[in-house]
C-alpha cells in the first residue's frame, strides 16, 4: 500500500520529523512518497532512511519540490 505525506513548506527537521512518525504507522513493506521543498532534504531524507533501516527507492524532481519514494524496512 502506498501513502502520501506533504511535507511542502516545512524546514529541517521537520519533514523528516513527520516522515518518522508516519512510517511508525505502515507495516514494513509499504511505501511512503514524500513530498519536500526544504534544501537540506537531499541531505536528510538518504541520511533519514540509512539509519532507520527504510529503503530509499527513489527520488524525482517536481519544479522546487523533491518527491521522494521510501519503503518501510
């Protein structure tokens, strides 16, 4: 199951702060594509998802926006 989170408009550390507490809820497996705008997201989403054990399958820019794809480990 997939599950989206918007994140636009948020600076570090908040879109990885409300990543976490979203992937608490998903069954490992499931995905979250997250939506951000912050800079420091190309830094903390990989470094986010490395040490928490989710996988980072992907990424793709939208204009200003990231939309990041991460499977719950």
């Amino acid at each position: 199951m997939t599950h989206e989170l918007d994140a636009l408009g948020l600076l570090c550390p908040l879109p990885v702060l409300k990543a976490r507490k979203r992937l608490q809820g998903l069954a490992s497996g499931e995905v979250l594509i997250l939506h951000t705008d912050d800079p420091a997201a190309v830094v903390d989403v990989p470094h986010f998802c490395a040490e928490a054990g989710h996988d980072l399958e992907g990424h793709e820019e939208a204009g200003k926006a990231i939309i990041w794809t991460i499977r719950k480990g």
